[in-house]
C-alpha cells in the first residue's frame, strides 16, 4: 500500500539531523574530486598497446588498462561512450600523448571481458566489514510513473553487494548477482576478495543463517559475528559453554531488548554501510548502462573503484545535532 494512505497513522519520528565539523577542509576535498589534472604514467604509456604475441589471428590494439581508464571516466563524469572517447582524445592531445584512443563500440565490446584491477585495500590488520545489499536499476519504469500513469511494471535490477570498512568508508570487496539470487550466497565471494583478516561482520538480518555463519568462520575463525537473530528465533540445544555467538545473541535480546541489544553490540555502525551505498548512487548513478550481465558485473566493480579514490581524499567528520 502507499506510503500516502498510512500518512495520518504512521508513528512520526524526528529525522536526525548532522552538522560536518571539518567544513573547511572538506569543501577543499569536493573541489579536489573535480581537478582535472590527468597524467599518464610511464608504466601505463608502455602498456597500453599490448605487444603481439606471434599467434594466429589479428593482435589486439588496446590494453585492459586503456579500457579500464575509458571506463573509470565514463562513470566519475556520467558520459556516454561517443563523449568519453572524445574526452579522451582531447586527453591525449593535451598531453602531447600520440597513444590510439578506442571507439565507443570498442570501449562497450571489450569492457564485458575486462579483468579490474584490485581496488584500494590499504587497511592493514583485523578489520571490521559491513555488508549490505542494494538494488541497480536495468531498464523500467519507477513507482511513481506507474502510479500516474497506469501500465505494467516492467522492471529488471541487479543486486549490488559491497562489503564496507565503516571506519574510513572504504569499499573492501564488491559483487554484482542477478536478483534471482539469495544475499546469502554472496556472502562467501565478498569475504574471499579480502585477504586480511576480518575482525567483525556486522550484517542484516536477512543474513542470519547457518551458511553466512559458516563462510565467515572458514574465512576468519575468531572474527566476531554481529547479526541480528529473527523475531521467533531460539537458543540451541547445546549447553552453556557451548552457545554459538547466535545464541549469545539470543540471550542478550530476551534479557535487553533488541534496542539494548544494538546498544550492547554497537550494531548502529552497520548504517554506515547503508551511506557507502547512498554514496555510491549518487556518484556513480541508480542504474546500470551495461545491458549483459558479464558487462554490468566490470561495470560495478569499476564503480566502486572509482569511489575509493575519491574516498581516499578525505571524507566529512559529522557530529549529530541535539
């Protein structure tokens, strides 16, 4: 039902409102993510054209790394293919570069089988994951156009699923799926690009079974599990030194609350998850350009590249207002 049919009974809750300390130093970091001050490596100018191999077959002309940079501009400045192999060009002119720029059918046919660099993993260390779900937008109309004007919903999305470091805001790992596909399964794949140990998962309870257990203790044995258990969820048949950290958890609610529970376990750090993802729509975009899933998989995992360096120059330092 509408959220406008409930208006006069919803329960009103105040909206919390933020204030950014470092406001200063934060509008010069907003100025920084748009300088234009490009350069190229020499390390990229060598690579760039791969070298023949002396096999059968005509060599291909572009590097990964020259499909990779074409796509890490399309998605920071929102262009289309044409205008990002034109920004390119231009690029390479004002470098003084004689480097061959791709087309726009070459850059959107070799970006399906892009293999992406490694994102910035600095953190070094037990570190503490929040991972959450979001929703990419294919084709289709949205609600409100449905309810306007009449018609069948007739929409596709894909599942983004990030594993975020709520500390410096830093995505750790990242997997697109289809939305067929269980949050649970992806799970295992997000703590397996990880190679540091992780010290806490905090998740939702949409992950609270025994598989998503199971994956983080494979992955990192000691690593403190922090989900919320269902509403009608109950302790095992185990004894007292023997209790999962499921039925601590358990225990802990039917003596606190679930708020004082969330207050116990600090669960409140997973809704920085929730602002990587806010973050991430409205620079990168709701929606997905790819149309094939392979392509739209290279697509996300570019886009989460693409907000660690700009999350690498400095995030906000906010305190709550009374």
């Amino acid at each position: 039902m509408p959220y406008k049919a409930n208006e006069t009974r919803r329960h009103k809750i105040p909206r919390a409102r933020y204030r950014v300390a470092n406001w200063s130093a934060y509008d010069a970091i907003l100025r920084r993510r748009g300088n234009l001050a490009v350069w190229v490596t020499p390390e990229a100018i060598a690579v760039w054209t791969p070298t023949k191999t002396g096999r059968r077959g005509r060599p291909a002309r572009y590097s990964d790394i020259a499909i990779e940079a074409g796509l890490m501009l399309r998605l920071a400045f929102g262009r289309p293919w044409r205008q990002t192999a034109g920004f390119l060009v231009s690029l390479m002119r004002l470098l003084g570069l004689e480097l061959p720029v791709p087309d726009h059918s070459t850059f959107s046919r070799c970006s399906a089988d892009l293999e992406v660099a490694s994102a910035l993993a600095r953190t070094e260390g037990p570190v503490t994951v929040v991972i959450d779900t979001t929703g990419l937008k294919v084709f289709g109309k949205g609600e409100w156009h449905l309810e306007q004007r009449g018609g069948t919903a007739r929409r596709t999305w894909r599942k983004l699923h990030l594993a975020v470091d709520p500390g410096t805001g830093e995505i750790l790992a990242s997997a697109l799926a289809s939305n067929e596909e269980g949050d649970a399964l992806l799970v295992g794949p997000l703590l397996d690009q990880s190679p540091r140990p992780i010290g806490t998962v905090l998740a939702d309870g949409a992950d609270d079974g025994e598989p998503v257990y199971h994956c983080v203790t494979a992955h990192s044995p000691t690593a403190e599990m922090i989900i919320p258990p269902r509403s009608n969820a109950v302790p095992s048949d185990t004894i007292a030194s023997a209790r999962t950290p499921r039925d601590r958890h358990i225990q802990l609610i039917n003596e606190r609350g679930r708020l004082g529970w969330q207050q116990a376990v600090q669960y409140g750090r997973r809704s920085l998850g929730e602002v990587a993802m806010t973050r991430y729509k409205q620079v990168i975009g709701h929606s997905l350009h790819a149309r094939t899933l392979p392509a739209q998989k290279v697509e996300a995992a570019v886009g989460c590249k693409v907000m660690n360096f700009m999350t690498s120059l400095g995030m906000p330092a906010t305190r709550k207002v009374t």
